[in-house]
C-alpha cells in the first residue's frame, strides 16, 4: 500500500525529476568548485535578470540561512530588525540572526503575518538614542507563515514607507513562488519594494537549494565573504545551481506553485460544508489554515500527517506541494469528513 | 574534444553515478523534514557504528561548517584552539571560527602539516590566566592540506598528550577517507583518539555532504540545537543522508579514496625522473605537492588546470579524485614532461 | 542661585562624600591590578557574606556589563532568556544581550514590570524543538524598571516555578538597595530564590561600581574570563570596590536608597490633592511615576529635569536620590502645583 | 615600615592627587548622565583638539575595550586585524577581539614588538579571495609592548603603506603618554598617520579612564552606540571625564609620564655595570627589559614586585611610573645589586 500523502509540510515531498534530471546532468566533466563554473554563471545570471537583482544572486543551502546573510547585508551591528512576532525569523531559526548577526529583532504581532507601516511605526521610536538598538531592516515573509499574500499594492506603499522611513526591506521568500502563482504576476514584481529577499526552491521542487538576490548593488559589497564565512559556500556549487536551472526551465517552478497552490483551493473548497471545520486565514497560497472541532484534531492525525499551528484555537496547518494529487486531496477530505462525523450536531 | 581532467581540486569532479542514484531513489515517497526520515536513520546509524561513535554521526553541508559546528561543541566563549598555522580553519574559511564562535586560533607553524605534542605544548602558557584565552581544543587535518597523514601511532601519541593536558581533539575529516586508504585501516582507528571529528563525502564523490561524529556523547548535547542554528539543518536531509549511504554502500568510498590515492602515486612515481621537478611532501593521499622549476609553472598552468600552494618555493598542488584515470595521469605527464623539456639541464 | 535638583534619574546625582573619601583612602601605595589587592578581597568578601554567594562577588563596570556578564555564565550559545518587554535589558541596552552573548529575548508585556509564573509559562513552547531558542533563564528587575518591587513571596513563587520549570534567575539589581529599604529585609532574602544577581552602586551613591553576586558556585566557573573578555576587568580595581566598601560601612548604601525612598513617599503623597496628576505605578522604590495632563507636561518640564516615560499616557518618570533634600520635594511639588494651576478644572 | 615600591606595572601606582580632587571636584551638584554634562563636554572637546581628531573623543573604562571599540569601527564582519604577535589585543584580552568583534587576527612575530611595512606586506595575500578574512587593519602599540617607540618616521613610513595598501591603522595608546615624553612631540603628531587610537588614563596617574580618539570622522558614525553596546557607556560620565581633564590641566599627563620614563632611565642607568643584568630592549618609555642571570630571578623576585616577560631568555619587565621615586629607584638597584652579588662571577 502506498503511504498517504503528508499534508504535514511542502518540503516533506520529494524532488521533481527535472530537477534530479538536472543534478545528473550537472555531474559531467569537471568543473571548478566554489562557483566558478558555467552553471552556476548560468543560474545566477537567468535569476538576476528574472529580477531585475543589480547586486547579483548568490546560492545558499537553505531558507535560515538566505535570512540571515540577507540581513547581514543590511546591518550595523547595533541595529536591528523589525518584523512579524510569527516570522519564521523570529521563531524557527533558533535564533540565528541573534547568534550569527548579533542583531535584535524588534517583534510585532499581525493579524495574518503581513506587517504593514501602522504595525511597524510603532516600533522606530528611540531613534538616535544610543541606548536603543536602531531600526535599520524590515523583514517580511511573501507568502506568510499563515499562508496570506502581500498584494503588490501592500507590497509597495510598505516600500514607500520604508524608504521614506530610512529602512531597508528584506523578503523571506522561501515560498515567494507560491505568491507569484497567487497574484499573477512577475518575480521582478514582487521585488521592485524590495532591498534583498531570498527565492526558495527547496519547498517548490529542489532537492536543497535557496538564492538570495540582493536588488539593491550597494548592498552586494562584501555578500561572497560573508556567505563564505557562514557556511554557505557549496563546493561544487555546479549542483546548487542545476537544481535553480531546472526549475526556471519552461517555468517549471511556476507550474509547480500553481499546481500547489490549486490543491490547496480544491482542499479549502471540499471542506467548506463539513462541520467542525472552519478556514482560520484566507487561503492564498498552498497553506490551508482551518480551524477543527478540538474533538476531531487526535483522531485526524492518527491517520495523516500535519501540524497544529496553533493550540489555542485547534487551528491546524495543511500544506500541499508540487506533487499533491487530486486524489490526494479528495482521499484526505474523505479523511477529514470520516473525521468529522464523529462529531454530534 | 573532452575537457582536460582537471588537477585543481578533488572537488572539481563531479558526482559518483552511485550517489546521483541514491539521490533519485531517496526521493520515492513523501518523508517528514529535517532528519526524521528513515534515510537519516540508517545512514546516521551507519556512521556512528562505523566510528563507534557514542555521541551519533550529524549532517551538514560543508567543510567549514563541520569544522566550525564540531569545535562550537566545544568550546565555552574564553577557549581558543590550536591549530596548525596552514589548516583549512585557519587559512581558508573567511574567519568564520572567529566569527561564528567567537573563538582564538592559537596557531603553531609545522613542517609537514602535523601537529604533534612538542608542538602543541609551547602554546598552553597562560593557563588559569584570565587574560588569556584558554586553550581548550586541538585542531587537526587528515589528510592534512599538504596531503601528508598521521600514522595511528602519532594520532595516538597526540590523544595521550591532549589527555593529560586537558585538551579535546577536533579532527578535520575532508578527506578522512583518503587517509583510511593510505594507512589501511579502519575509521573507527582514525577516531580512537578523538574527540569530534568529520567524516567529508563531498571531495570523495558526493554532490555535496560532510558528517559530523561525536565520539563523546558528553559532548553532543546540543549538537541539533546548534546545528539548526548555524544554519545546517537540512531541510530534506534524505538527500544529504543517502549520498553517505551511498558511499558507504560495499565500502564505495574506501574505494573512491584508494583509487585517488592510486592516481596520485603513480602521478608522484611519473615525475621520479623529470627534471625541474622534486615532491616537496611526502605522498600519502590524493595529493602531490611538488616544487617546480620557477620556468615551468606558467607553461604547465596554461594547459593543466592546478594551483600554486606556495609561491615561495614555486609548489604547486595536483590533486587526484574518484574519477581520474590512468589516461589522464599519463596524458598529464606528458604535459609536465613536455613542459620541463624546455630547461635548459 | 543653585541648580534645580534633577528629577532626571538617580544617576543624575554625584557620588556620596564617604565614597570619595574612599576613592582617595584606597590611592595610598601600591597594590597589584585586576582585583589581586586587599580592597577587592575585603569587599569582594563582604558582599558574598551579605548575600550568601557561594559563588562570590565580581566587580564591573556598569550595569549592561552586570547584566551581560550575568546572563553569560547561564546560557549555551541557543538558549534564551525570558524577561518584560520593558526590561533595562532589552529596552536600553542597545542590544548588547544580544550582541555580545548572542542569544534570543523572549519579551513578556506585564502590567507593573513584574513577571510571573503565569506570564512566563506560555514562553515555554517549544521546548526539545531543535527550531527553537530554549529558554534556560529568567532576567527580572528588582526594583523594577516602573518603579514597583517584587514581594519576599513574588520572588519565592517565581523561584520555584522556574526550579521546577528547568529555568535560572537572574536579577537586574540596579536599583536593589532600594527594595531592600523599601521591604525591609536582608540582601540575602532578595537572592534567596535568585542564581545570579547584580547589586548596583551607582543609582546610591558611587562614583561608578556594580557588583555581580553568584550565588549558585556551578555557575562561576569561569566568570573571570568572560569578565575580562567582556572588557569589565577594571585595571586599579581596589578603586571600584573601594566604592563598594564604603556603600557597605555602618549600611551606607541602606540608609542612602531608604532616604531616596523617604523622598519619593513624599512627593508622592505631596501630589495627592493635585489636580492633572495621577499615580500610575505603585510608589515602591526611589520612584514616581504619574499620568499628567497633557498641558500640565511641557511647562513642567521647562523648569525642572525629567523624563516622560510613557508617551501614550502622558506617564513621566521623577527619581529621587540618595542626596534629595525635603526642600528639593517641596520645591518641586510647588512647582507641579503651579504648573496645575493652569489646568481649567 | 613602607612597603617596597612595586616595578610589577605602572597600573600599580594608586591615582595622581589631582585627578581624585578632580573627581570630588565633579561631585558638585547634580549632571545629567551618560556623558551629556559639561565635565565630558570639555574633556572631549580638549583631546579631540590636542589630536586634531575630526571625529571626536569618546570615554570607556579600560584599555580592552577601546582597542575593541575602536577596531569595531573600521571592519565589516570579514574583515581582519594585521598585529604583532606580542600585541596586548593578541596576548592579554582573552580574546576579546575575536569575541566581541568576530575577527581574526593576523598576527606578525617582531624583533622589537614594532610593525613595519616589509613584516605587514605578506600578511596581505588572498585579498578579494573569499576564502580569506581581508586584511583590513593594522594594530600597533605606542609605546610596544616591550617599551621601545615607533619613531615620527616610522609612524608616517608606515601610514603611508597603509594608506597605498588600503589599510587603516588603529594605535593602542595605553602608554602613548610615555612616547610623547621619550619623542618630544605632540599628541597630535603621534596621532597624524593613525585612524582611531587610545589614550591611555589609567596607567598615566588616573583612576580608571581610557580614550578613543576617532581622528577620521567617516569612522565615527556609530560609535555612540557601539560604545553602549559593548557596554562601555558610563553612566556618570562626569566622573571619567574630570580624570582626563585634571590629566590635561598644565599637561600633568606629560609631566607624569615624563617622570616615569625618567625614572626608567635611571634604572636602565644604574644597571649598566652590574653582572647578570643586560638591557634586552632599548629603554625608551617607562619599562625597563633585562635580561637577567637566571640566578638572580628568584631572589630577586622574592623582594621585589615585577613580572618575568619572556621566560626563554629570562628577561624580565621593570616598569616604573608617575609616582616612582628617585629613592625608589635607588632601593632597588641595591637589591639587584645585592642579587647579582650572589653570582660567581
């Protein structure tokens, strides 16, 4: 029998064959390691364009490390990072950015994990006053950790307040294709308010492998030391770079997204009747957020696998992932409503 | 026209068609993120059997990570490391030991790459001094970078002293495999007398995968913590976890190793009667070091790709790899040999 | 005509005449440096008797050193500290908790400065997930940044939760003489359920001395090094704890923080029949903090030296000192009786 | 009886009478605190006027954390420190450097504790290679470690490299005082082909108070809160100010080195003809380095203060100070006298 599929993560899935299409390909001949070599110029070149990135796009191992080199461009050591109170940033990277970077974040609760300028201008008071860590950086997740989409417009007038602000803006785009599939719209789109901003690919098809693109040139400076010195730099970076060629070929990642993204709709759709379930943040993106019944959460996760996001409410996350089937989808709702059944109305 | 094999660096070669199969293989299937996978299991479990390590066997992305991870497990924030002035931690990783833990390299100049007890005991003054950073762990290399190894006995001798002296011993494993072969022994051997150490893939026919052993299980609290916040949780670590099942599959990587090894020899052997060329280390891995006459180095480099390891004296570095052939040792002696037939003797 | 007394901050004062005589009693002959001197023994010594540290006294040099040094020798590189949004810590450090140990704050919005067992519970999530900062110690503030003191039974509550919740206290004890005076009990009762402490000197009367009490001996095992390497070892040291010999003389420093205290009582109550203010906090310390009307703040604040501390409410902060006279009060309540004049009732 | 005068350090020597009068004399009156009151008004603006330094004067408590302030002004987090191998910033800060900054030291063995341009130039390889921390900074000390002096033409020989090398150059002055006096010139002429350097209180008559002198003001930007965050801000700034300017007052602080380097040479003097004792470096501040009869050391040690400096040779440091007498002198040149006496000879 074939284990259920996990709705428990987006990186629970497996590569795309492209992609390990591409690794096998990438493994002919030599080639110089630390990313001299043509796929990765190529790479670089096809994800920089694809942005509009003057500072270049840089290859790391994963979406922690993308944010803080990323960030690490930004910053003074006494300044700090403004972003949402649930920013993967904030609570999943056991503290990298305070460890590696050595900067404070300055924390801001949200109601669907997108920061706004009146939930970040309450943070920029102290300014000047040397005993204050000084706001220098926002950091925003596009798609959020709740799954919702900046639009382009949030996107811009947080940009237009930033900038007259004085503060850079640094985008964790671990599922940035997830948005592009979502709005509509180019990867140069979602960046035009951005200073720097990573573009996952392990979540959307790779088997590891992250970029971070710095828009802004004057930022680059010094971008190859740091990623050296923390621990980014792939040896033979050839494979790094193959996995990113496969998934900009033909829009592979885009179709990937978009297909995530739609077994997430069908997901959302099929549990709009069943009682006990409730959708707790708009769906956007490959993230269903819903709120159970608590009677039905035990029993649903004997049988699959997902995550409570969070317990007081019984919210619980399902992710979808580039290779979610529709009978995927329909085997879990059938799944869910068994569930739910158990419930008295 | 095939590509010259390149001599530059063991990681110049691409991927073993074993590890790209392991790849595709490990990719059936949905698996839960970063480690908790079946291949993670098994391929961790292996490690740690074949050390014998009490503390388990970790996973991470490069050399420099391994190396700065192993000592962070270490280490208290006043604790230095010796090491070799010529080390890999030292030299060629961006400062990150000084960076990312924070850490003193007390470093000590050797005549071969080898640290040994009279070399490392003139660097404990100032015990117990609080103005001095204390030092607390030796670093050592094998293979180390001039491609020479310790035998089991100065491993030994080196582990009695640190002992006594209150020393951990870090071991910088890159090419532990290549030093396996030569000596003829087993991994667990190699570790006996240390403390942490890695074990690297990457330079022995991995798309990119270095483990980190704790021997002392004392010291691996906090590994996973650490870890994730250095930034070399993998997300789907079935990828790196069965490139090392790979490789450890029928010994694949003591034969990668010994085959390097083989090329290097009968390279070494190759030049024994070329003019204007003189093995400047002893050849004990992977690795020849020669000094050239000062006239053949730019004609060499123009055809043969390899680096100049000591301007000084004009050594240059030719590093062999899994996948080097007869062919292209003899195809590349004839190169030198053609190139030292312009001297005038 | 003599300045206006400062209601700034209690820093705002000199240094009390028998510290300065201190200053220049311990100047005569010389004496070894960096604490090897009988002034550092002496005082050193009377301050882990008062306290009953078994792990013993340590001069710095201001209170983020304090703080600093105190939270270092309780935490590994990913653990974190739980302590109040307004905390010194991680208001007015300019992120030097973060910087210099590297960790996470874990930030609690109390209601009076104070944390409790239910406040610091839900801080607790977490826990064993190698994604997360792990919380290891509590940082509180005695008296605390508003002004209120923790109760003996506050803190042994808070003890013991965080004994049994696997957490370390530790007490920013800036202004700790102050509750001291204001509880009436020992030193030793405040660290009874404490691991770490500072005792702070000047707020009462140094020149420039703050004292790191140990009181748990597992947790000073290397405190002289991270002292030094936090750049707090004071070269003539016998002149700092001098200071702190002279605080403790015939309870010095509790007749100087219960005249400070004695002071605040009396402004507080002198502005109790004042229209346009209000007490905000609790007057439990060398502190007043009172809602004003808006009108009443700018004019006040042309004549006499404060702060407002909360810019929502109109809530200014008026610290008393060691050297406050009862005219310095009653000229400043005219004062705030005359800027209420205005007011339109 | 008086105890012996103590040749262990100049930080020996209690406090210079005019600076504790200084320090009563700041105690009048209320001041507002963290250095914005007149006493460090007028202290920094006479250094930044005496160096001709654009980017201002700044206080902090020791010699460490200046050298580790001012470093953290001019490297971004790759960057490294070029010093001799005997720096105090190498040798005796426990690693603050490494902590606090994250950098690495590049450290140059020199005959006589001083850098030149031909033992800085090899230091400079892999520059733009992101393998290697980039040189970025050169550290020296004025007066040495071993008590000689950079000569004017030294100083502006190696400015001039730097600057052609793109180096700065940071001078740790915790005896610059003492150069001055041996060099008969200027604060500002020492300062001319420097960046940032310290000025050094403490061991010059003061009771705790050290400089930074930030000549280039692009450096400056930030050195507030840098200073607070490396916890060097002092609360009562008065009191570290009023030091500096009793040490200013009528040039006390060249009287007082100029007297102590006077007394060194009386010393140096009196050895000449004595058996067993033979001037190891050139005596041009207020250290005296002999090498002794090895004989002698214990003796010796038994009655007098002082440090054996390099155990190898045994030479051992004298160091005198502002408060050296001529009678001082005297007394212990019987003793050596009268140790030496000991030796067959």
């Amino acid at each position: 029998m074939t284990p259920r599929k996990s709705f428990g993560s987006d990186n629970h899935a497996g590569a795309h064959p492209a992609v390990l299409e591409a690794l096998a390909a990438a493994s002919q001949g030599d080639a110089t390691a630390y990313g001299d070599d043509p796929w990765t110029a190529r790479a670089s070149a096809q994800l920089a364009e694809a942005f509009g990135a003057d500072g270049g796009a840089f290859f790391v191992f994963n979406g922690t490390a993308a944010n803080v080199l990323g960030l690490s461009l930004m910053l003074r050591p006494y300044e700090a990072v403004i972003c949402a109170e649930g920013a993967h940033l904030n609570v999943d990277e056991c503290g990298a950015a305070e460890r590696i970077i050595g900067c404070k974040l300055l924390t801001v609760p949200t109601p669907d994990g997108k920061l706004t300028p009146d939930l970040v201008a309450p943070r920029l008071g102290g300014r000047g006053d040397e005993h204050r860590a000084q706001p220098r950086a926002v950091a925003i997740t596009q798609v959020t950790e709740v799954g919702t989409c900046y639009s382009l417009d949030e996107l811009r007038r947080l940009g237009e307040f930033c900038r007259a602000s004085g503060l850079l803006i640094y985008l964790d785009g671990a599922r940035l294709a997830n948005s592009a599939a979502f709005l509509g719209c180019q990867l140069g789109d979602l960046a035009a308010s951005v200073d720097v901003l990573s573009f996952g690919g392990t979540k959307n098809g790779a088997v590891g492998a992250e970029a971070l693109i710095v828009m802004n040139a004057s930022l680059a400076d010094g971008v190859r030391f740091q990623r050296k010195q923390q621990m980014q730099l792939a040896s033979k970076m050839r494979f790094v770079a193959a996995q990113f060629s496969a998934l900009l070929e033909d829009q592979l990642w885009l179709r990937n997204a978009r297909h995530a993204n739609d077994m997430a709709r069908r997901l959302a759709d099929g549990v709009g009747d069943v009682p006990g379930v409730r959708l707790h943040y708009p769906v956007e993106s490959n993230g269903v957020f819903a709120a159970l019944d608590p009677a039905m959460v035990e029993p649903l996760q004997r049988e699959w696998n997902f995550y409570v996001w969070e317990a007081a409410g019984h919210v619980v996350r399902w992710m979808t992932a580039f290779n979610t089937t529709e009978n995927d989808i329909d085997a879990f709702l059938a799944g869910i409503r068994a569930a739910a059944g158990v419930l008295t109305t």
